[in-house]
C-alpha cells in the first residue's frame, strides 16, 4: 500500500446491537412520534420536523454537461439493440474548455488501481496540488475499464468521499445528483449526507436520511435521524431518540448526546469535540458553542468550510475555521477576504496592529491588517498591512494561501509605496500567484540573484537569462546570508532549474553533500507514475504526481521527489502547473 495515507471511512464499522435488524433502526426511532400516533387514522406523522425557512438558495453549482442526443433510426427496418448501462462514475462538471482534463484520461489505466490509489489522496497546503486535484476529481471523462468488486465501495463512491475529505463541497453536489439509485451504497449515501451539511443544506441533508435509514441497520444512521430532529426543532422526539439508543446498547457517544441534549434546552460545555465532521460541526453551531480547539486542528476541509460560511454563527466566531480552510483549499481566499471585512474593530486597535507586540497573533489582528490594506488610506499605510500580514504568513506556513487573498491589493502598489525590506516578500507573492509582470519591478528593487532564478522559473520568457549563470549567483547569495541552510536550498534550486533546461557548466563543489534522511514515497508508486507518464496516460500520472508531492499535509521538499513529478505534469502536457510546483516548492523552502 501507498504511503501518505488518508483513509476513507469503513462503511461497517458501529452496527447496530443484531436485534436492531436491518431497518430496525427507523422502527426503533418511530418512538420518537408521540404516544398519541400510535392511534393515529389517516396520513403518517413525518419522523422529521419540517425543516425551518430556510435562506435563499446560494449561487447554483456548476451543472453537468448533458448526454448526447439519441441517434435517429435511418430506416424502420433496422432493429434495434439496447445500450449497454452508462458507467457514470466519472461524470464531471469540468471539460476541457473549462480546466478539465481528457475525456480519455484513464484510457489504458485498470479500474482497480485508481480505486486502491484514490483513498491515498489527502488534503494539502500546497495550492497547486489542490487545484490539480480538484481537476482530476471534476473532470467529465470516461471511467476506468473494469468492474467495481461487489464487496467494496464503487469508484464513484471512493470518488465522490475524495471530494469530501478535500473540502469540494458545492461541486461535487451536481455529481452526486446526477448518480442513478443504483449507485446507492451506506458509503456514498454517508458522503452525500455530509456534503449537505458541509453545504449547510440541512433540508438537504435530512431528506436523504429519512429516504436512506430503512436500507442501513448501522449506528450512524440513527444518530444522524436523531441530529436531523434535533436541528429541526424536534426536542422531544430528538431527547426519545438518545434514551432509545441507549436502550438499544448502542456504542456511546457522550459528546453526540451532550450536543443533542444542549439543542433541546439542556445546556452542556463541549471542551473537545472529537470526529468533527460537518454533521457533528452544524450541532455545535445550532447550539451556539464555540469551536474546540482540537476540532479546528483535526476537522477536515468540508466541515471548517461548513463552519466557516455558517452565517447563523457570529463572523469573529467563525475565522480561524474560515483561515485553516483557506489554508487548506476547501474556501475561496475571496470568502476569507470578505470574512475578515465583516469584523468590526477600533481605531485604536487598528494602530496597535502595527506595533510589534501590542496585539496577539489572533486571526482579529489579521482581518484588522487585511482590511486596512483594502481600505483607502495611504499607500505606505497599506503596503504596511501587507508586510506584516506576509510576514505572520510566514510564522504560520500560510505564505502560499495569504499570498492568494492579498494579490489583487499587491499588483495595486508599487515599491516606492513600501519599506525596502518588504520588496522580496512583495516578489514572492507575486510569482506564487502567477503575477509575473508585476512582480518585476519589486524583483528590481529586492535585488537577489536568487528571486531572479525564482521568477526565471516561473516565467522565462519574462524573465530570461542563463540558467547556469542564475543558480551559480543564486548559490552565492545563499551562501552569504544563511551558510547552515544554503547548501540544501542550492541543491534544490539546482534540481528545479535543470528539470526545465541544461544547466551548463556549474561549480559543483558547494552543492556536494552527504546522504540525508528523508520522507519517500513508495516504490510501486515511483515506478508506475514514471510508467504512466512515459505511456501519456493522463489520469493515471496525474493522480500518481498528486500523491508523490504530499508529504505530511504540505509539498514535499525533496528534490529528487519534486523532479519526478514536474517530469511527470510536463510528459501530460502540464507544463505550466509544473512551473508553478516549481515556484511554490523554492518559496516553501525559504528561498
């Protein structure tokens, strides 16, 4: 098995006690109707509370693209013959014209090893990995030969629980819409229950539960029927539902109970909330608690987007899910920007902002900083909030992601506008985000040889010069400013520059260093995305690069690594995603 591992869940674990049975759980859970229903004449008492009116529909997701039109019949003498089932588990909302990869994609790649390498991919820091992977899981292509084995999750289903452990919440929705009842499955019905909630489509949400609960006998079922209650105004039935889980023997669950009991007027205090997942994170916003601590370090990307766009929690409440989902790819660093704008602050704490030490490193402080670098006060004062925000970047390991939400204020300003110090930031940020003209003139005032190689990569036709004549000034700068660390970023300034173009002639005696330890990948994973991209098999290199750059939730920074995959994007055709790895791997580094 591949290393990097980031499980999907098992659809078996938590059954319920054998005398539950199979659709037990929803007889069991009708108690939670009042006593007087069981003498009840005419239509059946919904087991779910009418949903509250809800808001207006947010903006509709992207559609799928529609089938092909049925040929027309040349002659009536022609018989006709059935179609053979359409395999929809590679529907997509992306095409080429859009971002998508080829339709063809996985042509020549077995059904199988997708299946046992999807589950592998896990969510990162690292935007271009996220944008890579969110293109690979939405794009409209023909499925992988073969056949999904009858005792495991289906492909669509291991699919659509990728888009929800990435945090691509209101794209995958059109995909899960567009799947046939066949497809149904504990597995896919759990994933289309939390992307509801990740949605914050509770209506969504319930109405599948109350379809899906008489085909599961599993645990989480009825407790998702219970929370349904619970968020839908249903005290009693939601309070009758705990006592018959407990009847039951089913597994306890204290935190569940604490947030049910607290919804239906009994309050508790959640210090920890274990298993954060957008349904148990929609409790814990209906009962107006605070987020936990550990459950902003260990939610996945859908839940703190769910969080983080709830708009019946208060904005200061919801920053720091807003920025680990930024963080993390699942939320716009638009929807972050727009966040930070809603808090409200004084005069006094914007000018203390400014002054080192006078205001916590908090997520206020940084909407104060990002707000008034929006705002229309002086450039310098701007460039200011700029500086400190990249810098606190930097502290936290979101220089990539903070860089994406301050970009459209940086190509507004100009290095006059800011301290000297603060102009290498200001080019850093620039090439991560694809702004490379812009970056130029704070590259000019920066002036480091190793920025220059920087922005070589990113774009040479913006940027020419001699490879060989870059990264030997590029070593030479390193090595006068940082002599412990220099040797390590030279040789993967190294690395990055010949996997684009010869290097020459170089003096290679600083960039000699002895073996290191290191995170690998394994070595099926190296062989077939090496294999798979000598072939032009898309997908199949696509998805292999993806789980060959991750390590430990971020890019890898081993250089022998990164050649790999930058080989592998380019064989695809993906060179300009290869560039950009190549960017964000050197300013990951510190260069």
């Amino acid at each position: 098995m591949w290393n990097e591992s980031f499980p999907m869940r098992d659809s078996r674990a938590e059954p319920l006690p054998r005398r539950f049975g199979r659709g037990a759980a929803a007889l069991a859970l009708s108690l939670l109707i009042a006593a007087p229903a069981a003498a009840q004449i005419g239509r059946p008492i919904p087991l779910i509370a009418p949903p509250p009116p809800q808001k207006a529909a947010p903006a509709t997701p992207p559609s799928l693209p529609a089938p092909p039109p049925p040929a027309a019949a040349a002659g009536s003498d022609i018989e006709t013959q059935p179609l053979a089932p359409v395999d929809s588990s590679w529907l997509g909302t992306l095409g080429e014209a859009n971002g998508g990869l080829p339709r063809n994609m996985w042509e020549g790649t077995a059904r199988a090893l997708v299946a046992a390498a999807l589950p592998q991919l896990a969510p990162t820091s690292s935007p271009v990995l996220q944008d890579l992977a969110r293109r690979l899981l939405l794009s409209d292509a023909e499925s992988p030969q073969g056949q999904d084995p009858p005792d495991r999750p289906s492909l669509a289903a291991l699919r659509l629980d990728r888009l929800l452990a990435l945090g691509i919440v209101a794209e995958a929705l059109p995909l899960l819409d567009a799947l046939p009842d066949s497809a149904a499955s504990d597995s896919l019905d759990r994933t289309r229950v939390e992307l509801r909630f990740a949605a914050n489509d509770v209506a969504g949400a319930c109405r599948t539960v109350q379809q899906r609960i008489d085909r599961y006998p599993e645990v989480w079922w009825a407790r998702a029927l219970v929370a349904c209650q619970a968020l839908t105004g249903d005290r009693a039935a939601a309070l009758l539902g705990l006592s018959v889980l407990a009847e039951q023997k089913a597994p306890s669950d204290p935190v569940f109970d604490s947030l049910v009991e607290t919804l239906a007027g009994r309050p508790h205090k959640i210090d920890k909330l274990p298993q954060p997942t957008p349904l148990r994170l929609a409790l814990l916003a209906a009962a107006k608690l605070p987020l936990p601590p550990d459950a902003l370090a260990e939610a996945g990307p859908a839940a703190l987007y769910g969080y983080a766009t709830n708009e019946t929690v208060p904005a200061e409440r919801r920053l720091a899910a807003a920025e680990r989902a930024a963080l993390l790819g699942a939320l716009p660093p638009e929807a972050l920007g727009k966040l930070y704008l809603a808090i409200g602050f004084k005069p006094d704490e914007q000018t203390a902002a400014f002054a080192e030490g006078k205001l916590p490193d908090v997520p206020h402080t940084r909407a104060i900083l990002y707000a008034t670098a929006r705002s229309s006060a002086d450039a310098r004062i701007r460039a200011a909030a700029l500086a400190e925000l990249l810098t606190d970047a930097k502290k936290r390991g979101a220089f990539l992601a903070t860089a994406r939400l301050v970009a459209p204020v940086l190509v507004e300003l100009l290095p006059e506008d800011a301290d000297s110090g603060f102009a290498g930031d200001a080019a850093r940020a620039l090439l991560a985000t694809g702004h490379a003209d812009a970056a130029e003139r704070w590259l000019a005032a920066a002036d480091a040889s190793e920025l220059r190689l920087v922005a070589h990569l990113a774009a040479p036709s913006a940027n020419p010069g001699d490879a060989a004549a870059l990264l030997n000034d590029s070593i030479a700068a390193l090595a006068s400013r940082d002599s412990s660390g220099a040797q390590a970023r030279a040789a993967l300034l190294l690395t990055l520059a010949s996997a684009f173009e010869p290097v020459g002639v170089l003096d290679w005696r600083p960039l000699l260093a002895p073996p290191h330890q290191a995170m690998l990948p394994d070595a099926a994973l190296w062989l077939d995305q090496r294999d798979a991209a000598d072939a032009r098999r898309v997908g199949e290199t696509a998805l292999a690069s993806l789980l060959l750059a991750q390590a430990g939730g971020a890019l890898t920074g081993e250089p022998i690594v990164l050649a790999r995959v930058i080989a592998g994007l380019q064989a695809i055709g993906l060179g300009t995603e290869a560039r950009a790895l190549a960017v964000e791997a050197a300013l990951a580094a510190g260069i």
